[in-house]
C-alpha cells in the first residue's frame, strides 16, 4: 500500500485526486472473477459507501452459464537450478495467468515455455492473461524476462485452489423518489491494472458517495461485478427487476489521458444516449460518440436481445486501442487524477440531466397564460423564452431533453423554467 | 390623410400601389388593442371587402385573461412654463405610452422624466410603447427632443378615457365548397407604423377582395385583431370551431424591402409548411424558412399546445431585427408598392395551392389505364409523365403536393393533369 | 443465324460470350407483341431453360386493355419504278413499321412518303418504331436512303397479316423450398435490336439456366413477355397471385458498355432496394441508383399502385440517353460479353443475397450464450464479431440485411455465422 493510500480523508483534496488515491489503494490486490481479491477490493470501497456484498455459490446455472468455481492464490514462482526467483508472483499479480490451476513440479525449460505467455512485439512489458473457461496453467512475464531464461530444469509453483464457493460482487442502492433506476455498473475482476478496470471502480465509488448523501428522483444501482458472468449472474437473478432500469451506463477505461468516448446503447437513440451527447457536445472536451457493437464490456449482456436495456458505456481511449491495454503498463502512470475527476464531473452532470428530466403537461394549453399578472415577466428576465418553450412543448409529448434539443435553450435554464411554473401551478410533472 | 389616399379606385395602379395606398389610408390612425381608432381603421377595410366587425365587451373572461378596458385618446401634450407644447400627439401618436391613463397634472422636469421614453440609441426617433396590463402613463420622444427640455414646470395632458367598453375585430369569411378553412390572420393594434402591422392589414384586405370575387373549394377566414388578446378572444369564443382550420398563415411585417421570412408552424411539418417552402424555393426570390419558436406574432396563439393549429408566418425581415421596428422610422418611406405587391403575389400563389392540393384515387390502378385509346397521349404531350405521376401515386396516401415534391414535377401541371383524369373518370378526388 | 451461333455448346465459353451467342442467334428475328417472331425466339430459349410457352386469345380482356390481334409479317418492300427494291424488310426487319396492316398499292413519292421515318438527325440509322394500338402501315429507312428515292411511283408491299390469334409469352417456374417468389421480367416483343431487349432475355436465359441446377430456397419465374401488354396481360391473370412476389427485377439494356444503373421500385426501401444498393456499394463497379418514376420498363405495371410490388429495375445506360436507342445501331456491335457477363453475375449475387436473407431468433436471448463451452470461439476466428451480431440483432426484427447494414460485416460472413448458429441451436430462422 502505497504512501498515498494509508490515510482515508484528505479534505482537501480534488475529487480527481481522490479517486486517483482509491485506485492506488486497490491496485496491488489480486482480483479475478471469484474469490478473496475481490472482497478485499469491496471492503475498502465500503469504508465509503453503503456497499451490500453478494455471494452466489460456484454451480449456480445463471442462463447459458455456471457460475465457476472460486481461485484463490497465495504464492507462486518459477525457480531456476541455481534456486533463484526467476518469475515472483509477489512482485506483479500479473506474472500468473488468472484462474491457473495449481502446480507444482520441475520441468525442463522447453516443458515450462508451453506455459509462458509474452509479447514480443512490447518487450518490456508483462501481459494480463486469464483462462477462466479452459483449465490451464501459466506465466507472464515480459519477453526480455523470456529471452534471459537458461536452459536447464525449473522448479514451477503456483500455490492457488480452485475450488467450489462463491462468485462475490458488491451493489448500492440507493432509493429515490420512484422506483425508477439509474444503473452504473463496471468491473472489478482484474488484477493490477489501473484504467481497464480500476478507474470505473474508483470513479463510480466516488459518484455512489456524492449521491447518497444528497435528495434523489431516481433510485440508482451501482454494481462493482466481475465482467461477464458477473452481468450474467445479476441478469439473471434479477431479470423480472430490469424493467425498473430506465437509463444505465456501464463505465470502464475512464483515467487515461485521452478524450471521452461514449458507445451508444443497442437502441442507440434512448434518453441515456441522446442525454450524453447533448452534454458532450456542450461540454468543450475532446469526446467521440460511437455506435452500439455487441463487442466489448458488460453493455454486451445489458444489451443482449432479451433485455435491450438503454445502456450505454463511457469510457476514454477505447478498450485495445491503447498499446497500455492489458499490460504491466496500465499502471499508476497510466491514469491521473485530472483524467478520473473530469470523468466523475461528466458522470455527474449526466446523472443531473437525466435525474432532471421528464415530462411535464401545461395546464393552460389554450393560448398562452398571462405570465405578467403572476409577476413571471419580470421576475425572470432572460428565461422568458425558456418559459416559453417549456409551455409550448410540454403536451406530454416531450421531455425536458426533447425541449433543449429542439429549442437550442439550456437544459438547465428549461428545468428551472418548469420548476418555476410548477410552482406557479401552470405545469405538472407527468411523471415520477 | 395624404393626397395619394383621398381617392378610392385607381383602376390603374398595381395592386402593390393599392395596399401601398391603403397603408397610407390607415396610417394616421391611433390604434390600439381596444378603442375608436380600431374601429376607424375597420371602417377603411370594410369599403372593400365584407367586413364584419365584432365587439366583446371588458371583463369577458378568455382563458388565462380577461377582456381589457376600451381606451380612447382625443389630445395629449406636455407644455412648458411658456406655454409651448413640447410635446404634441397630434404631431405623431407615437407621443402617447400606448393605452396611457388619463393624466392632468403641473410638474417639475424631474418629476415628469419618470414618464417619458426616449432611445437614446437612436436619438432622432420617437419610440413605439405600450403599458397594456400595468396602468401608467408617459410621453415617448426623442432623445434629441428629451435633451432640449429646459428645467422647470411642465404642464401635462393626456386627454384619454380607460372604462368598460368592447374590444374590437373585423372578421371576413368567404364560404366555400367546403367548410375546411384557410385562416388568414393579422394584427391591427399598433398605432402609426406602416411595417409592423398596416402592411399585413392592407395586403390581407387585397387577397381578401380577390378571394371574394372568385369560385374557391375552401372556405376562408380573414381576421383583422389586436396583438394577443385579439388572438386569445377569438380562439376562446370559437374554441369548437377550429378544427375546421386546416391551414393559416399570420401575416406581418410584409412590407419592407428586405426578403421573405417564412417560420414554420409548431406542428413543422404541416401542408402550408411545406407549400409555403415549395413554393419559396422555386420562387427566384430572396427568402428563408425559419422553425418555430414560442416567440413572436399571434402564431403564438394559434399554436399553443392545446391549439397547435397549422399555422405559420409570413413576414419579411423578422420583427426586433430591423432598427426601425417600434419606431417612428417604420413610416411610409420604409414600406415600398413593390414590396406589398410581391408579398401579395406570394400569398395568392400559396392560397391556390393550398387550395388546389388534395388526394385523389386511381380508380384503375391495377396496372396502366391505356391512355393512348382516350385520346390522352396525344393530347397532352410534355403532361404524360405528370399524368402517370398522378396516376401511380394516386393511391390516398399521397396529395399533389407530396407528388410534386417527390417527382420534381410542377405542381400545376400535376393539377392540370388531376383535373384531366377526373374528366375520363379514371381519378376521383378524395376530400372536399 | 451466324457463325457462332450454329452450334449450342461451347464449354469452354465464359457466361457472357454464352450470352453474347444468344443474343447474336435470336437477333435476326422479327419479333412483335404477338406472333411468330415471339414464338421463334422462346423456341430457341427452350433449348436451355424449362420455358412453358402460354398464349392468351386475342379480345380478352385484360384490366383497361385487350389483348391485341396477332401480327405475322411474310416480307415487305417498296419497289421504284425500275423494279429495284428500295426498301427491302428482308436486309433488315426495322425497315417495317413494327406491327404494320398489310398493303399492296403502288403510289407516288409524295404519298408514299407520309409513311416514311427517318432520323434526320442520324441520318445513317434506320429507326424503331410501332404502331401497336393506332392502325397504320410504314417503312422506316436511314435518312441517306430516303433523300436518294427518286421522284415517281413506287409497288409497296407489306405480305403481314393482323387477325386473331394469341399473345405469346414464355414462364420459367423453378420451385424451391417456399412458395415465396423472386419475379425477373424482360420485354421480348423488338425485332432486330441487342440492347434493348435481347441483352435482358439473354441474361435471363442463362440465370434461370444455373438456377435451375441448384437447391433454392425462394421460388424463381421468370417471365419473357411482349412490352406493356405482355405484363398487363400476366398481372390480369395472375393477379390473385402477385402477394407472393416477394423481390422482383425487370432487367433490360443490360448488354452495353456502360455503367450498371438501378432504378428502385416504388415503394423505395423494398429489401431488393437495399440488396442491390447494398451489392453495388461494395462491387467496384460503375453504377448509379436513380429513384422510381413511373416511366420505363414493366416496372411501370409491377409499380402501378394496386400491386405496388418490390420490383426494381436493373440496366446499364439507361433507356433514351443512348444515341443508338431504338436505331438500327442497337447491333451486336453494341453489346459485348464482358457487359453481359458483369450482369449476369451481379443478378447472380443479387439473387444470392435475397436468397440468403431472412429474419432468425436467437434462441438464447437473455445474455450471450457461452461460445467457448460449444467450440465456437476457436472454430470461427475472424467470425467471432459476425456470430456477436447475428446473435444480438437476431430479435425477430431484423434480417441478415439488416444487420449487414447495420454492422458493416460483410453478409456473407453473417450469412455463415447464422448457419453455423443454427447448426448449434442458438439461433433459428424465422421465414420460410
């Protein structure tokens, strides 16, 4: 744990900063799909947040799947003749392909290489490699490491068990005013990497923090779940709740230093969709807004047919794109704090318009009110034309977010324009 | 009344001389939104077209407002300690806060600053204000006029009664085939301006007089109103009847030299938006199409959301975007014959296809109809592709107007050969 | 009959020097929209292809129309004075007015001249022309050999004659496992032209001929019938029928050199619109889609707006826009192999595509369903990202098309993907 991490509050730090100290604090932990890497990293997101831990045991049929056995791992080495430490998994929890099975035995160097993974073409680096669905075992390491192997017999060690238990994830949440869900989901399934993984944990953590503690319309579910069988293993033992989820992100790859990227969800034109590029587009960052494609994180089974839920995923430079992706590299350096604050502000104020969004119904649709006579002429000045809109559209037919794309006016200055005449009792909230 | 006005049928004149000399007619006039000058000006229509003048008196509730007082104005200066009127509204009517109280009174300079209105932007011009719905009183001036006021005591006049009495509109309807209306709108409550609001009134008097000399399939609905209450009180008394509207145009600030400005009715896609824009675009003039905004004429009325009426705008250089717009500038030198008379033409070609627009059915459209045996290939030459066009989109989903903006074909010529066909009863139409 | 086409099997021939010797045997025929020349030419087509020949009496009705009398020419020519054979039917069989009532007279220039065409403009051309439904005997020469007739009298002969008999069309039914059809029609009613209508028959001729040998999954007909009357004529009698055209094609003018040139059918976005826009896109080669119009081809009674069926039109030049149209130079000069060849193998494709298409469901639609525990992850390799889409768009809503669009994964490779999804019963098609 690293000198940054030891302490719990820094009041003056930046959020950014914050979470850039949460995702050094999990980063040395062994993660995988299952087992104790994984409640260590949700017992330190809950000193923060109401974070409930869920336990469903190995076996379980969740859909066209099982939830897999548990992988624990204590130690594991390769030792040369000479007895020396040539491959530690103690110094990186990358050195051992995630979810090896145990082994322990002395092979010749041409029996071990079978087992070793690298990249020749990034030399330096380790790989991130796992074998959940395949029983294997193996070592990464980088391939100067490989290169300066001797021949002769290696002592192999992987100290894991691979055995029946649990797949462990952590959920908030958070009740609203309606039962009406906000989804914020990521992964929390790798080992020592810092953006593909981390960076969402960190930064969804934060934004969990900051909504508990203040008045809601919406309820919001967090889910800190292992990728994959971790959305599967929710999907399906919550597939009659889904329906509650009205908007949801899956968030991921979101400290590096590159522009926001927003992959629209399968519907591709749900209020989760057009909300992000509304506010992206006004936002003065550097994003790019792409197409749903059924390849890539959990948005792939929240956007299977059978739920089609308006899900979309933030993200920055894209998953693979990045030479730092899955390698030793996607480390401290790789992410900053700049980075990860500025993602939690965008989450933010996308969870504010969506939150803020509805329908409402004016009820003078006959010509317009007499504003003057209610003091509304003066009172607001330049939200006169915001006024305006808000009555002209407000037939239940549009939203809040119809109103700003439409009318070009703030999102912000047309919802206070509603609240006001909400008061004034010219306009209702249709729903929620 | 000027020279040019004395007279009332100049067989020769253009008929943009005409509105021309109509707007001359009716400028001198104080109108307002109720009272003897409204009236005035209803008499100079109903010379030439049948004019029904309505009154609905004060206190009559409509929607969210209730029938203002009747204001009527005879004298109204401001004297200084000499004697001299400083101020003379039967130098220009502008002079008067439009719907002033009554107001007899000596003062200081100091204590009268408070009522006068001046833009000291555009010092040599008298601005154009109202007060409708807050009592008070003032002079509008100058600001040249403003800064040549000497100290001392000011004897004040405002010669006007504010009591019950009626508001006043002129409605013209001209029955036709049937009851489906054209709603043809303006308002007629500004006092001495020639763009804003004389040139809707004179040139909608001339299509009026046209209209009624003529056969006409649809029936249509001139209304000469007062700015927003007219528009109210009208919708709120005939409520039910509006769905005979099935399309309308407000039309103002038609008459200066700028090009046209067509904005779309809240609906945007309405059949006069599109005619009006087929129409513009294959006109050679200088124009532009504009969306709706909750902003601006009585189309604010008519498409509120209880309404959201067909209605859209036709006007030249949008109001608040020329200097002269609420000024003493908008005078008889910033309206031009030749712009009333083009604005004219536009409207009269947009009416008859309005007019001329429906959906017919094909009745033989298995397959061709053998043209050639009727005598039609022969017949018509160039028409043939407009006839097939008819024929093979003559299916009652498609109007003529949808036919010429899918096939590129001119709208006439598509009439013409609608017209053909019905004659050897292979189309019928289908609405009115 | 020319050299080449004496013999009927050149195996060693590609598919468009097949069809080039096709076109080059049927091209000295005399064909009309009735009679022998039709009968001859489908004669020659049922060498290759399952053609059933239908004949239809003349006087029957057939919608707004009559199936004509039947048209049988012997020989015809025009003789000076001299006794020399000015104009001779048997040099070229453009020479006679297509359709032409017989005559035996001998008649001055000036009368006989009433009954010439010409193209002064290309003056060395001979023109087509008919005269199907006006009752009218001509000759048609190159303008050269009309300004060379010499004053004086002239014996002409046309030996035809016009009296009941039938409408001759040729059918090619070829079942497959649905009853759902693919319709392809070509005219066959002009005589001695290449282009315009011997290159469609030619081409059509030899796709039927490879269907025919081949599992099919949609049922094909082809249709070799006269212009217009042709079918008319198999809409009348069929038209109960017609709802299972599901995709259809006129091809026509299919044999020059240049660019191919989709018309889209009526309804526009028919699935035929999009495979051909689709195939095109991605060919490499020339082309240009043009918007339905109700001129042109058969695809003016396909589109008439009782049937408005999905057929389409597929060209080169289009019709009108080519100096040699409807001339004597529309000759075997002027369409080549390799342009018939690049046709018939973009039907081929065409056909495939619609052939292939299809809406299936995922079976497993709540989630991925797991690939590895199938083998499918390793099987398919570059495929992986098609099986994802077919699995994630197969909801009952979209088809392969669809999907390809939607993706930009080749279809064929989706194709493939839902087949193999199929095989492992994680998907299943939905039609036919």
């Amino acid at each position: 744990m690293s000198e940054r991490a030891r302490h719990h509050t820094f009041p003056e730090e930046t959020i950014g900063e914050q979470a850039y100290r949460l995702v050094a604090e999990l980063y040395p932990l062994c993660r995988s799909i299952t087992g104790d890497g994984v409640r260590q990293s949700l017992d330190i997101l809950a000193r923060r947040i109401p974070l409930a831990v869920r336990e469903v045991p190995s076996g379980t049929p969740v859909f066209d799947w099982t939830v897999p056995q548990e992988w624990n791992i204590r130690d594991a080495y390769v030792r040369n003749s000479r007895g020396e430490k040539v491959i530690d998994f103690r110094q990186s929890n990358l050195h051992v392909l995630n979810y090896s099975t145990p082994v322990r035995a002395t092979m010749p160097l041409a029996e071990l290489k079978k087992h070793l993974f690298t990249l020749p073409g990034q030399p330096d680096l380790i790989p991130y490699k796992t074998s959940y669905y395949r029983r294997n075992w193996g070592f990464c390491l980088s391939h100067r490491q490989l290169q300066s192997l001797e021949d002769g017999d290696y002592e192999v060690v992987i100290d894991a068990t691979l055995a029946d238990g649990y797949l462990t994830y952590g959920e908030v949440y958070l009740p609203g005013e309606t039962e009406d869900e906000i989804l914020l989901s990521c992964h929390i399934c790798h080992p020592s990497l810092c953006n593909d993984n981390l960076s969402g944990v960190s930064v969804l953590t934060l934004l969990a923090e900051q909504l508990a503690a203040a008045p809601r319309r919406h309820s919001y579910r967090f889910l800190f779940i292992p990728g994959t069988i971790g959305a599967i293993t929710w999907l399906a033992q919550h597939a009659a709740a889904v329906s509650r989820i009205h908007h949801g992100l899956v968030v991921s790859g979101i400290g590096d230093r590159g522009g926001l990227t927003y992959k629209k969800s399968r519907q591709g034109n749900a209020t989760v969709d057009r909300a992000v590029a509304y506010l992206l587009g006004r936002s003065g960052l550097r994003h790019e807004i792409v197409d749903f494609t059924p390849y890539g994180y959990d948005e792939r089974q929240y956007c299977s047919p059978g739920f089609n839920l308006p899900v979309g995923r933030l993200s920055r430079t894209p998953f693979g794109s990045y030479p730092e992706y899955h390698t030793s590299a996607d480390n401290l350096d790789f992410v900053t704090p700049v980075a990860l604050g500025e993602a939690w502000a965008t989450l933010r104020d996308i969870l504010q318009l969506l939150d803020g969004d509805g329908k409402f119904i004016n009820l003078n649709p006959y010509c317009e009110p007499q504003l003057g006579k209610r003091g509304l002429y003066d009172s607001i000045g330049d939200n006169e034309l915001a006024m305006l809109w808000v009555l002209n559209l407000s037939d239940g037919e549009h939203s809040l977010l119809d109103i700003a794309e439409r009318s070009g006016v703030e999102f912000g200055a047309l919802r206070e324009a509603a609240e006001l005449l909400c008061r004034h009792a010219l306009l209702k909230r249709l729903d929620g």
